[in-house]
C-alpha cells in the first residue's frame, strides 16, 4: 500500500513499523500486550433499500448472486483507501501498516450440517471496485468448492496437529515466538486464517443475526466483522407517510490500538455514506491515501 516498498529495519514481510506515531500510541500495545485487552465493540443497523436496489439491477445485468457480503467488503476496502489507519495491525507490540488488504473468511464446501469447511484469504487493491470484489471472491470460493482436496490452511493445520500434545504446545510457542519478531516464512503467513486485514463472516446466509465475535490473540487480524440476516422495518417518512424499508445488522470487533477513537468515527461515518450511495463502488476511487510513516 505504500509508495516506498523499500523495508527498512523493523518492518515485517507483510507490514511496515509506522515510526511517526505519537508516544502515547506507541505505548498503548505494552498497557494491552494482547488482542483480546484491547478489542472495542460496536454494532449499527444499517438501511439498505437503495444498496438492495442496487444489488438487484447488478444481478439482472448479469452479475449472478452478487450480495451483500460483495458489498460490505467493497465498502471496507474503500474505507480503507481513504483511512488506510484501519488497515494496520498490531504484533511484538509494535503498530504496522498492512502491506496489502486481505480479506480472511470461512467457507463450508456445501450447505449441510456435515459439510466440511475450510478459510480462505484474498488480496485486494484499494482501487478495487465491487465488480473487482465480486470476481476475485467469486473465483476463490469457486475454486475451494469445486475441489475435495485440502488447500494449505488445512494442509498446515493437519500437519502440526499430527503432533503429540507436548510438541504440539511447543511448535505452537515457537510460532508465536516467530510472529512476535516477524520471522515466519510468507508461505506460513499466507496460509495463516490468522493473518490479514478483516475477517468477515455472513451470518445472513444462515438466516440468523450477527454475533461480536472475538479477536484472535495471535495473527495480525485488527478487525472482525459480522452481518446478519437482511429485516424489514415499517417507519414513518419526512412526510409522515408510512414506508418499508430494509435493513441489516452489522457487528464489529475492533483493535483499538491501532487508530484512536476519533479516527473509527470518521471511519464509519463514511461506511454510512457509502451505504447511502452504494453506486459509487461501481467506480474505482479518484485518490488512495497512504498512511503515515
């Protein structure tokens, strides 16, 4: 994400150490050395009539089960081209900025109670559009349901797990020991569920509401978001005329480290106006800003 890919002492492969940061920020990760210290939660129903609107003319010009799980993440991406602060992680206790956006989420191979289910990562650019989010999740998801076999999450999930309990403790603390000084090899990183920008998970498609979800302790993830089932909900215009208008509930774990409160508010002010104008993730944005070194 940054202009200057050159690493400099410090930065990790899948981040760089922001060094201009104030002390007070920098001081914040030895006060709430884990994830879980320092998670914040915050939930919106947010109004979707146009979005659905939208989504539905999407869908008649061919784009097939394009949703609200392609739209959340290409409001988030968005978001964090004009924010990138909430594209930064905390590890080792220090604060980085994210390389790239990774979006992490779990996928059952099929709808039934005894299907297996595995989590998958995609990259994206900050100039991605929904049509962009749209193929490039599309094609992942189609490529872990078409296949029976393992990809390298699970192959490296079974291979410590064939581990007796003792050693299995031990290559844990050694993977934590690694990620703490990023030492962990990219191919680790990138097969890690751990690791990354956002998790998302949509709740909707099991027609139940969202749930804050937890943080994990290790990995880089700074953000989990969870959105439910989509709700109508009769209210009275300007007007004072009786309208239907749609709904969905949106959940959100936050790091707090990362960036402070004043920051998330402008973040999610602008998730609302994204959701008040979703045409224009139809369209790459005009400028990407770059976070501060």
């Amino acid at each position: 994400m940054a202009k200057n890919n050159r690493r400099r002492f410090g930065d990790r492969k899948d981040g760089r150490l922001i060094r201009s940061l104030p002390a007070y920020s920098k001081f914040a990760p030895y006060i709430m050395p884990t994830s879980n210290d320092a998670c914040n939660l915050y939930d919106e129903s947010m109004e979707i009539t146009e979005v659905d609107r939208r989504l539905r003319r999407l869908r008649v010009e061919g784009y097939k089960g394009i949703g609200m799980l392609h739209f959340i993440i290409a409001a988030y991406i968005r978001i964090i081209s004009m924010l990138p602060g909430v594209n930064r992680f905390v590890v080792g206790r220090r604060i980085y900025a994210a390389n790239d956006i990774s979006v992490v989420m779990t996928v059952k191979r099929s709808l039934s109670i005894d299907a297996s289910e595995t989590s998958i990562k995609v990259h994206f650019s900050p100039t991605d559009t929904i049509f962009d989010v749209y193929r490039k999740l599309n094609e992942k998801i189609d490529e872990v349901k078409a296949s029976d076999e393992h990809n390298n999450t699970e192959d490296v999930a079974e291979a410590i797990c064939r581990l007796p309990r003792i050693l299995l403790r031990f290559a844990v603390l050694v993977l934590r020991i690694m990620d703490y000084f990023g030492w962990l090899p990219e191919s680790l990183v990138e097969a890690s569920p751990f690791h990354g920008s956002f998790i998302v998970t949509d709740l909707g498609s099991l027609r139940i509401k969202p749930v804050f979800h937890h943080i994990y302790n290790f990995g880089t993830l700074p953000v989990f978001i969870a959105f439910g089932a989509k709700h109508h909900v009769y209210e009275l215009d300007r007007h004072g005329n009786m309208v239907d208008r749609k709904y969905v509930d949106v959940k959100f774990t936050l790091d707090e480290r990362t960036v402070d409160g004043h920051y998330w508010a402008q973040a999610f002010q602008a998730w609302r106006y994204i959701f008040q104008h979703p045409e224009i993730l139809e369209q790459p944005p005009t400028k990407v800003v770059e976070d501060i070194y």
